[in-house]
C-alpha cells in the first residue's frame, strides 16, 4: 500500500484562457442545447483525462453512450447530441468499444505524489522564510530530500521500463495456435504493423502486441460469423418467379440449380440469365473480399 500511495499521480485539465473563444467551442455553443454540450464534452474529456484520452466501454449498459450518462448525471439524449456533434466534427473518434478524445492529450498535465509534496513545500516555504530563516532552512532540506526521492523514483520507473520488441513471425504463430485460431495468419498482423512502424493511428507506440494481438483475433471472429450468416447466392436467388418457371420448362434450369445458357439463347432468354448470374457473383465476390479494420486498444498505463 505504502508504494502505491508513493507512485499515485494526479491528472487535471488545462485550459487556456482563450478555449471558449475557439472556433470549435464557439461553434459547439451556436447548436441547440450548445452549453449543455459544451459542459459534457468538458466532463468527458475529465473522464478520460487519466486514460491517454480513452473512455473504453465496459459493457454494463447496452451503450458506451448510456455509461457515460450515468457516470457523469447527465441526460442520455443529451450525451448521444453531444457524442454525435462531437464525431461529426472530429472532435471524437468512436467504435464499439471505446471513444477517443484527441484534445485530451494536448490539454493534459500531471505530476507525481512526490512532486505535489514539493510544490506544497515550496508554497509553505515562500510564506515562512520571511519571518523565521530557521524554518526556511528546515523547508530547504525538506524540498532537497523530496526532489532526491523524486529523481530515485524517476531513474527507477526508466530502468524498470522495458523497451518493446516487435514480436518474430514464430512468437505470434506459436500465440495463434495456444488460441487456436485460424482465421488469418501471422505474417498478416506482422506486415500491417511493420508497415507502421509499429505504432497507433495516433503516432503512439505500440508496447503490448498480445493485447493488440487479441483485439484482432476477438474482430476477425466477429467478421467470420457475420459472413456465415450471409450465405452465397446462387443466379437463381435473382430470378423473378416467373422467369424460374420458365427456364425449367424449357430445361434451361434444373432442380440442382445449374444453367444451360445455350437453351436459354435458344429461347431469347439469355439477357436474364446472364443478368441474374451477374449480380450473383457479384453479391459472392463482394461477401468473400469483406474487409475488417483492426482497433487500436491501448492501455491508460501506456500514455503516463
């Protein structure tokens, strides 16, 4: 308990003096219920002020929306207007799982427990020293032991800080296979990250490629079964009814679905069938190319 309490930090906000007089805050305040925005935009941006500028979901409620509104007492309608406006004017970045708030990173200031102990010091000090040159002495020797624990507590932190290795193809084949995942292959996850220097869409560095790892496996499960609820279509499927009967009655369609389009050329049928088979492949094609982008899911530990 005593490290802990030692290596708390405290998070605040800065803001300028000019922020209300932005133009994306005086943009903000010109919609309707602006000020009520304006103020949960603020809270969010508090609530993710510890978290690297991430509000993750924790799925307790059916939306990352209703959490908030329940974290910060606001309205729900309220905090959807805001969350909307807000990703409309790339003020937030939204998925599933958590919502991003860039301002959060150029407007985020903190420090150790031991640095507030000093500035404490410091601020005591300034008062005591005019009257008692003692007590400044003892204030002064006070300050140096908490700037030396501050500096101990620093070169610790950079020494136990482990500088991140990007994973070989093997590490990552060996984590697919104790998961027992198939779905895509090492050297997939490996050529789009080296691609980024092995970092988010933010210029973060990466520095847990498991949880990231993981985040791709958890999202390729979800684009695999919903490709497994949209089933192929066959020709058929695009057919009028009409059209069906008639190419079975010609024999230009049989019961297992094949086409004999020189029977239906035959028979002036063959504009509709190559119509049909055309928007067939094309529903086919469309269903195996989809595409999934991965999530960046960082850690708040990663951005201190």
């Amino acid at each position: 308990m005593a490290e802990e309490k030692k290596n708390k930090r405290y998070f605040w906000l800065k803001l300028e003096n000019t922020y209300f007089k932005r133009l994306d805050q005086r943009k903000m305040c010109k919609q309707k219920n602006g000020y009520d925005m304006q103020r949960i935009y603020l809270k969010m941006m508090l609530l993710a002020v510890d978290k690297g500028g991430y509000i993750p979901f924790q799925g307790v409620y059916d939306s990352i929306q209703e959490e908030i509104a329940e974290e910060l007492f606001e309205d729900i309608e309220l905090v959807n207007q805001t969350v909307e406006y807000a990703q409309k004017n790339k003020l937030l970045e939204m998925n599933e799982l958590q919502i991003f708030l860039p301002q959060v990173l150029e407007m985020t200031g903190s420090e150790t427990d031991s640095a507030r102990r000093v500035r404490k010091h410091r601020e005591s000090k300034s008062l005591q020293c005019n009257t008692d040159e003692t007590s400044c002495n003892t204030e002064k020797e006070i300050e140096l032991e908490s700037e030396k624990e501050i500096e101990k507590e620093h070169t610790h932190k950079e020494k136990s800080k482990e500088k991140f290795v990007a994973p070989q193809e093997c590490e990552v084949e060996k984590y697919l296979a104790d998961r027992n995942v198939k779905s895509f292959a090492a050297k997939e996850f490996i050529n789009y990250y080296a691609s980024t220097g092995w970092k988010n869409k933010h210029g973060v560095p990466i520095i847990d490629w498991k949880a990231l790892l993981n985040t791709w496996i958890d999202r390729k499960e979800e684009s695999k079964q919903e490709t497994q609820e949209k089933p192929q279509k066959e020709p058929r499927d695009f057919m009028s009814a009409e059209l069906v009967d008639k190419l079975m009655e010609i024999g230009a369609l049989d019961e297992d679905g094949c086409l004999y389009f020189g029977i239906a050329q035959e028979h002036g049928l063959l504009d509709a069938v190559q119509e049909a088979d055309r928007k067939a492949n094309k529903w086919n094609s469309e269903l195996s190319k989809k595409q999934w982008k991965p999530v960046y899911e960082l850690d708040a530990d990663e951005w201190q």
